[in-house]
C-alpha cells in the first residue's frame, strides 16, 4: 500500500493512503453498507423524540441501546431525571489508539404535523423531487432493496437531525466489521436526550460519568454541512447571552398633544441609545467590543477559501449589501454581534395610540466568541449606557429615581444558550480530521473548514466535563429543514456521512 | 350704572360694568339658576349617548330640542345619517347685536361598566370625597332641593363632557330671562353629535347649514379648564397627523447567531433613522421643523403668565426634566411635535426569538400648528429619509428593489384627527371673552389665557364651514376624569360656568 496505492478487501473496494493512514470506502462500498440500516433508519424514525415526553425518549433510547450492543459496543444508559443519555463504547480498546468520543443526539424538535406535506412527521416517507421542483413520494422498498438515487430524500421528524448520523455511524461500525480494516481510534459514542431543549443537563451528566466517557478528543456530529455539501469540518461556534433594555418615560402613557414635546418619549430616547452603540454599517460602536478578537493571516486565509456564494445568500436573504463587520460572511462571524431580536413601546397598527409612551423595551441578543465572552460584553454595553447619562434601575424605578434622574434605564442579561468554544485550527484533532476527509474525498474541493460557525450549539457544555479538543463534523444536507415542517434527510449525504466516519474511525490520531 | 357701581335686579344679585356692560351674576344667584336645572341635568344623564347607536343620539336630541324650545329657542335637528346634530337659535335676533354660535356636544365616549366605581355609568350619582379621599353618595335629593357644597360632584357618562356646559348655557337662558337683563350678543347654539367619533361630519353638516348658523364668532365650550381652576380661555389648538415608518430588512426573520454580524438588522436602523430626527433634549433636528412658528414678546408674556405648576406636573409624570422644546409647558406647546407612539419589531417578552427581524416599525403622531400644517411637516420628514440614504418604497419591497438598494423604508402618513386652528390673541373675540370673564369673576387671578392647546380637537372643522373667529370657553373641572371611568362634573364649576355665559351672553361683542 503505496502512497497512491488501491487494494481491494473481500466485499468492499477500499483505498489506504498512508499520510494519514485512514481508509477510503468508495462510494458503492458505503451505499451497501448504509442500505444495510435503511430498514432501522426508518424504525428509529416512526419513534417520536420530543423530549417533552421522557416516555418516547426512553423508547428511543431503548432501541438504539440494542442497536450498538448489534455491534458489539457496551452500553450505560445514563440517569438523566427519566431522560436517559445513552452511552456506547467497543470493549477492549487499544491502550495504543487514542479515543473519540462521537457526540450525538437522539432527540428532536416537535413538530406541528399539519405543516407537514406528509400524513405523519413521524412516519418517514422516502421523496423524489419531480421536474416542477415538487415533491413526490417513492416506494421505499426500493430503497431497501438497494436502489438509491443520492437525490432522494427522507422526509420525517430528525431524519436529519440528529439521528441520520447516529445511524451513519452504525453502517460504519458494519463496514468497518465487514472489511476486517483495522481502527485507527478507540469509539465511544454519547447520544444527547436533550439537544433540542438547550441541553440543560448534558454537562452535568457528563461530569458525572467522567471516567466511562474518558477520551482524548470529541467528535460532534450535529448541525448541516456547508451548502455546497463539500465535507464541513467546524472549529467552534459563538455562544449566547441575552439582554433586555428597557428605557422608562413618563408613569402612564400620557396624551400626545398635551405633552408632546414636553414629557420625554422613551421610544425615541431608547432608539438613540441603540443608534449610539451601531454604525449604519453595522459595526458596534461601543469602544472595546471587537477588540480581543484577533485574527490571524491563516484565519484569513482559511475563511477566505470558504466557497460561500455571498451573491447567491443577499439575494436569497434579499438585501443589497451586508453589515460591514467582516470582509466576508465568515469573518463576520467570528466577532461578537449586538443585535436587537426585538423592540416594542406601546402600539403598533390597528391598535396605536395617539400617545406618549411611558417606556420602551429592545431585547438584545450578544453573540459572543471564546476571546469575549457574555460577562465581558455585557458589562461592555452597561458602561455604554450609562455613559450615555442613563441611570440604571432594577425593575421599575421608583417615585425617588423618577425626581432624581433626568434618563433613566434598566438592563438586564444573562448567559443562556451556551458559551461559545473553539479548537485551534491548527490544533491536532483538526489536522486529524481533515487530512482522513481529504482522503476520503479528494483533495479537490478540500474540506470545508469553519474557524467558528455564526449559531451556538452547545459544544461548550459538551466539551466542558472533559476538557479534550473538540471538532464538530456536520454531515447532513444544509437544505434539511431542519427544526421545521418537512425536515429531510438526503440519501447521497448519508452514503458520504458512512465515508467521512469511515475514514475517522480508521485513521489513527 | 356708573364705572363702579352696583345694582340689585329682582331675584338675583346683579353687577355691570361699563367696561365690556357685561353683566355679572352672584354665585349665589348662578347657584340658584343652576339648581333650577339639575333634575333636567340628571335626566339627561341617564341618556345613553355613544353615537354608535344612532337612536340613543335621538333620544338625547329630542331631549335637548325640548329643553332650548322651553327656553324660548327655535330649534331644527340637522340631518346627519340618522344622528342629528341639534341647532337652536333665538327668534327674533337684534340685528345691532353680534351673533354668538355656541358650540358643545351631546354625545359621549363609550362606557366599561365594571371599571366604574357605581353601579351603571348612565345612572348619575352625586358624591362627595371624604377624609380619607374616597368618595361617598350624597342624596341628589339635597342637590335638588338647594344645598350644594361646590365640591361635591355628579359621576356619570358625560357629566362633564359635554352635557354639563349644554346645561349651564340653559341655566343662564333661565337667569337672562328671570332677570330681565338685556342680552349683549344674539345666541345660536349647535350640539354635535359624534364629537367622540372625531366629528367625521361636522363640517359638512355646518356647510350645509351656512345660512342657518350664520354668525360673527363661535364659542366652544368643551375640554377642561386649566388645573387651577380658573377662568379659562383657549385661542388655538394644534393639528395631528400621523405616519408609519417602516425599514425593511432581509425578506424574512434570520437566524440571529447565522445573520448576526451579516444581514443588517432593520430594527437597529429604525432606531438610527429615528435618533437622527431628535436630539436627546427632545427637539426635533430636522431642518425647519420649528422655523415657521414665530413667538412675540406678548405671546411669550402671556405664555408665561399661565399659573402651571410645572413641579407639580413634573412630579405627577415622574420625570425629572422636561423636553427642551419650550422654556415652559405653554411655549412647548406652540411648536410641532414628532413623537414616536408607537414601536414594533418582531417580539419582546414571553414571545422573543433569537433572530434578526425582518423589519422595524415605528408609528409617529405629529401634532401641527397652523404655520406648519400636516403636508409641511410630513415633507419635511420624508425628504430627511430620504437623505439618510433611504429608498422609499410604497408597501413591501419587491425582489428588485431590494437588489437596488441597500436602505430601504417605507413612510406613509394621513392628516387625521383635524388641522391645528387659531384665533390671534389680540383678535375681538378674544378681548370680549377676556373682559366678560375678567368681570364676571374679577381681575385676580385673571383668566388663564392658553395661546394654543397641545390637544387636537375639531376646532378647525368646526370654524371652516362658517370661517369665522373662535375662542374656547372650558367650562369643567381639569380632573373629571374625561374619557374614562368615574367621570365627573364639580358642582362649583357648575355654577361658575353659568356665571362665565352668563357675562359672555349679557356682554356686546
């Protein structure tokens, strides 16, 4: 097995480079093996995974708890208050390999089955988009039976999101038996109950079962690819924190024409605070906000390889030109953000009043960075305002502040949603990953690597109770609706998700 | 009848002087008049008279057309699609004498039973405030048979706005005609019926009735008189307009962690475009908006001869400093506004999601003076939209606009709620009503002289169709509770505003 070398294994065409040491699985050699999983894909997704309802995740739990024994892992669920996390791990690892732990969830979002172009999000249906770009439906039996379009789709609750991955992961494991190709890691998988809830207690569960989950780097498996569909290897993601300021005028409404121009307007009062933190360009004003971000030439350079069709996202988003925060949307991405989600005084439409509104409220979300985080922007933005000659109260201000106070203000924050956390792009585990995805793909489009995505998902948390590096491997299709009606699963990025983890689990780290 | 000098009439304690030959009548001569038509009061109170329904408006006409036609006054109910507006003049008017047009209304606002502190709002009660200034019944009985405390008051729908000035001018027709004292002016008198209802026909009806409601000036006797108390008198009252500003953003609500940074954000660009038309003093800093108003020397020392508390009132809103429009309340007043009464973008509170919206409202009410009318002022402000760099789209955006143009806004606005309208202070009808009110309750305090009242009421409705000066007469207590629950009439005003007409009626103009 030379470097550019092809060697065939009984059964399955596989490829061994020896840079990294991973083993490519052809696209057929994938298609065979993720076929073998169809018929449990689709039993896993006729289970409703709302964990609103600890009974159905127990069920869940229950069936895929049975689905890594198939394999051979050893399994623990672990106590999560009737929402049990599962954890699954191969017996008998090699002291000389390093171990992943791939994190995954089980849970889904919930769903409003009449939004649906389908009877029941929970009962799976396979589509085929026709030439009017419509759906429509196909016998999945086919599927089964080993015809496979890579178009085609999968259409139910988490078909995507989060569990094509999880059972990507298990036509991997059958691969990986099947071939008898050696591992290059140790496997040990740990699938969330509660992902689509915040995952309030992942960090406390994982504190708990420090030792089973015990491993040198994580793998996240959550979230979409790129929209190119090019392998997406993610360093990290913003976290973050909310803020609700509100700016207090007169007591009560007053009428306008009595004292208009005389009590002052808190809407106004509160829109020249927002204006005084953001340019019309959309830099925050606010001195220090961007500050501790520091990005290097090879940050710049990696984002700039990013194929984002910035033209294709403004006209789709419909504007003409984005905030300049950034030279493009990935370096936009990697600074903190101020943005006022919502803003409200008194009323709007059929029910406005010719009034003076007594306050006005902007609720703001901070996006922050691992450089910034929530308690150092937040306290950024207090200063601010009361720099601007505001007073700030907690609560209503009483009749004293009233009398004292010409500017009076209250601001509150908190950090919920998760803190943002990110992995060097230098730093192994990435090396790692996109050396064995290269492999498994080509070096032509390269892997798509994201210094840090815009959302926050709650890596932090999940990398928190082990303080390991993490990578976050997203491998379903950008477009899959994910958290709304009609959510889908594209079967060529299942077939390529069993490559890209074929060639994680067989590439040493 | 000397400079000075006193003389008795029979039955009532009667003063003129030669100064403006008005007549004045003694409170205790006003409150005996005035006691002659508190059953006739109370009857008219339980009138209900929401010009929603066009019958109850009947039966208040017919009430009132055979109260004037008692007085003497003939009558004819104008045609207003169902809900008649009531004109009575005097039969055989002295063509020597100046023709008075007094104008009030019949009808009232709606009623909330349950908010209201007895047990139905069309069932007058009288009540007096007790030590621990809660109100307590007093039997109405009392009132009719002659005891009155001038604080006591009658709650009820209307009592004071406006069925109680309609009764005073009835009660000083009765002591005109008890006392034998000639009449300064002739009296014609028009009742609205859908003040309430922002007189959508007034002019109309008064246009159709030209020769009929002929006459050299009009009264209007509604609103409250200023807070002290005292004789009253309004020259003016600013116009409304209102308007809705709109911003859009990217076509539909965006992720805020994915579009935080990237889309711009129409809620803080609304708030930009919003600050830039005020400073934080609360002075509007669009070029023009206030050069047209141009205050004298005398204006400004009648301005400031008004007796506002503006401590008390400050304290009252709860706020420590005023707008800096004006040096005082009253000069505040005179200038236009543009006051913010309303806010939206996307939600606040229990409902907020993490997103940037997709656009920003801001609903504006402008208040007009007659310099700087509604069309002025709006131009004003789109073109300053305009110079921000917005385009200006008539509803939602389309796909090429929002390729074109990188700011775009929507701004739309009505002139609705009537134009500002204004008698010069100096004018006759003005000096008439001055000295007949200065002699009815002597020249200490002198009557509150308001240039122009930041309120818009229909004033300028009201004088287009006969285009003649006005003044505004308020004749009910400041505190009545106007529009609202527990609406009250204070029986000293009562009686004090039968003493105001009575010297208006008895004085040549």
């Amino acid at each position: 097995m030379n470097k550019l070398g092809f060697f065939s294994l009984a059964g399955a065409a596989l490829v061994m480079c020896s840079s990294a040491n991973a083993v490519k699985l052809s696209a057929s050699s994938a298609a065979q093996y993720a076929q073998g999983t169809y018929p449990e894909y689709f039993d896993l997704l006729k289970l409703p995974n709302d964990a609103i309802v600890p009974a159905d995740v127990r069920k869940n739990v229950e069936f895929l708890d049975a689905a890594f024994r198939k394999r051979g892992f050893v399994t623990k669920q672990l106590e999560n208050d009737g929402k049990p996390m599962l954890f699954a791990e191969q017996p008998n690892a090699d002291p000389k390999r390093k171990t992943v732990l791939f994190y995954m969830h089980l849970d889904g979002q919930p769903v409003v089955p009449e939004q649906w172009d389908q009877k029941d999000p929970w009962q799976p249906v396979l589509k085929r988009r026709t030439t009017d770009d419509k759906w429509e439906e196909v016998d999945s039996a086919k599927l089964f039976n080993g015809s496979v379009d890579p178009e085609w789709r999968v259409f139910g609750r988490s078909s995507a999101d989060d569990k094509a991955p999880i059972m990507m992961l298990l036509a991997t494991m059958d691969a990986i038996k099947a071939s008898g190709v050696a591992q290059g890691i140790n496997v040990k998988v740990i699938l969330d109950s509660e992902e689509e809830k915040g995952s309030p207690s992942i960090n406390k569960v994982m504190s708990a079962n420090k030792d089973l989950l015990r491993s040198d780097v994580i793998v996240i498996n959550d979230g979409p690819m790129h929209a190119t569909n090019q392998p997406t290897l993610i360093f990290g993601n913003r976290g973050a924190a909310q803020a609700r300021l509100t700016v207090y005028g007169a007591k009560v409404p007053l009428h306008s024409g009595h004292y208009g121009n005389y009590s002052p307007n808190p809407a106004q009062r509160l829109a020249t605070l927002l204006a005084s933190m953001k340019g019309d360009d959309g830099r925050v004003t606010i001195p220090g906000y961007y500050d501790r971000v520091k990005l290097t030439a090879a940050d710049r350079k990696i984002m700039a390889a990013v194929p984002d069709d910035e033209a294709a996202i403004q006209k789709r988003l419909g504007i003409a030109k984005p905030d300049k925060v950034g030279d493009n949307y990935q370096e936009a991405m990697q600074y903190p953000s101020l943005n006022v989600r919502g803003m409200a005084s008194a009323a709007v439409g059929d029910k406005v009043a010719t009034i003076v509104p007594d306050k006005a409220v902007a609720e703001l979300d901070l996006r922050t960075t691992p450089e910034s985080d929530a308690n150092y922007l937040t306290k950024l933005v207090e200063t601010h305002i009361q720099k601007q000659g505001y007073h700030l109260v907690t609560g209503e201000p009483t009749d004293d502040d009233r009398a004292r106070f010409d500017k009076l203000a209250s601001f509150t924050y908190q950090s919920k949603g998760g803190n943002a956390a990110a992995t060097p792009m230098d730093a192994p585990v990435g090396k790692w990953a996109y050396q064995s995805m290269t492999e498994a793909f080509g070096a032509t489009p390269a892997p798509v690597r994201i210094r840090m995505m815009g959302g926050t998902v709650p890596t932090a948390e999940i990398v928190e109770a082990l303080k390991v590096p993490f990578v976050i491997v997203p491998l379903v299709n950008a477009d899959n609706n994910q958290h709304a009606a009609n959510e889908n699963m594209r079967m060529g990025n299942y077939i390529n998700g069993v490559r890209t983890l074929y060639s994680l689990v067989t590439s040493p780290l």
